[in-house]
C-alpha cells in the first residue's frame, strides 16, 4: 500500500465508506516477512510510495519468484530488475500476465497502473548499445507514475540529432541522459535545459573507456551545472531519482 493509497483508505474510514476493521487489517499488517533467504520489506510503499523492487540479479529463480509473491500478496504493483530467462520463466509461472520488458531486463505485473502524475521525465540516450540502459530507466519511471519521452541516438558525434528534439526534451521536469565512449552526452544536455539532469554512464567503449570508469569520471567532472550522476549501467536507480523529482515538481 503506498501512500497515497494509505490517504484514501483513511479518508474512506472518515466518510463512513470504509470498515474500522479492514482500516485495521491494513496498518497491522506485519513490516517485513522473512523468506529465510530474505527479509522482504511490506511497508516501503508507506515510506517510499513504491514497493520493494527485486533486484535478480544474483538471486536464484525461485528466490526471485518468493520474493515476488510475497510482494503481491500486499501489492498491486511489483517488478523485477536485472532478469535473465530463467528468472522470467519462474516468474511467469507465478504471474502468467507478467510484462517482459526484454531491453531492459525488467519484468513488470501491474493489476492496478499507477495513475500518471503530472509531466514528463525525458530519457535520452547516446547510442543504439546505450538503448539497454536507457530502457532499464524509461521503464523504471513509467512503473512508478511518469509519462516518459524517450529520446534515444542522439549522442554528440552527431549533434544536430539533439538540437532537432531540443523543444521536447526542454518540457520535461527531469531529464535522464545515458552515454557510455567519452560520456559527454549529459554535459551537452546539462548546458540546454534548465531541467535537472541525472547522468547515467554505460559501460559502452573501446579499451579506454575501463568498462564505463572514463565515462563515469567525464560526467562527475562536468562543467554543467544541475547534473547529478549514479553509477554505471544503473538506469533503474536515475529512473527512481527521476520519479521522486518528478513527484515533487507535481506538488505530491
């Protein structure tokens, strides 16, 4: 139960439409339930205004899968980051409607959609190999509320490619750039918008680019003001960042 949800079901309780019991039920409900091989957390959704989300990853299939069912048995909403086939098999078998967003490694299940707040968060990414990422963050924003604009190829090499979407992106409340090679996509982008830009490098490159570390240090030593940066490859974490900016620009 997320917080907003938490309001309504109060205010229901004021308005004489909802059980004193259930109201109960719902708050008394234990914070964490231990799986043995993990402590899923119940009530982040009351903290966070998001569930838990299941990083795969390292965790077996089955794990992946209890966790997953564990989650939904208090919430509409639950996904998975970072999902090989197996984990998709076993979690399909759980929930047969599940959504595989193949790009991003993720796995959605949504019985109730969050209703979309309020703008825009802007995904861009440099290039084609950066789609992966791109899509981890683009999918990681839509699940938690956002309507995204995806912007992708649009790396310097080619900087007419920007410019021609420069009015779409300035629209945006929050604006994500991923780039992996030189990183220099979220400096540019930084320098045009007024927006908050979240930078995400990609391990994307030849030798030189040390698996995304000569990307990571461009964008922590850009000259841009407003541009934060997370770790590399981690689209899910500026996709959460984007979402709770997002969030505040929409007065929640």
């Amino acid at each position: 139960m997320t917080t907003t949800e938490a309001v309504q079901l109060l205010e229901k309780f004021r308005d004489g439409k909802a059980d004193r019991d259930a109201v109960l039920r719902a708050f008394q409900a234990a914070p964490v339930a231990d799986l043995g091989f993990a402590q899923v957390d119940l009530h982040r959704s009351l903290r966070k205004n998001c569930p838990e989300i299941i990083f795969a990853e390292g965790k077996t299939p089955a794990q992946t899968a209890a966790i997953a069912r564990k989650l939904a048995s208090s919430e509409k909403r639950v996904m998975a980051t970072r999902v090989g086939i197996e984990h998709i098999r076993a979690l399909r078998r759980v929930f047969p409607k599940a959504r595989v967003h193949e790009a991003a490694r993720c796995v959605t299940v949504e019985r109730v959609p969050l209703k979309k707040r309020p703008g825009t968060v802007a995904v861009l990414c440099a290039g084609t190999s950066d789609y992966p990422v791109a899509e981890e963050a683009a999918v990681t924003a839509d699940f938690m509320g956002n309507t995204v604009k995806r912007v992708y190829d649009v790396g310097v090499a080619g900087l007419h490619r920007l410019l021609r979407q420069l009015d779409e992106i300035q629209k945006a409340n929050v604006v994500i750039a991923v780039a992996g090679m030189e990183g220099a996509l979220p400096s540019v982008v930084a320098g045009l918008v007024s927006r908050p830009v979240i930078a995400v490098p990609t391990d994307v490159g030849y030798g030189a680019s040390f698996r995304g570390v000569t990307a990571l240090l461009a964008m922590l030593n850009s000259c841009s003001s407003g541009l934060t940066v997370v770790n590399i490859n981690n689209g899910f974490g500026a996709g959460y960042a984007a979402s709770q900016i997002n969030s505040l620009a929409a007065g929640e």
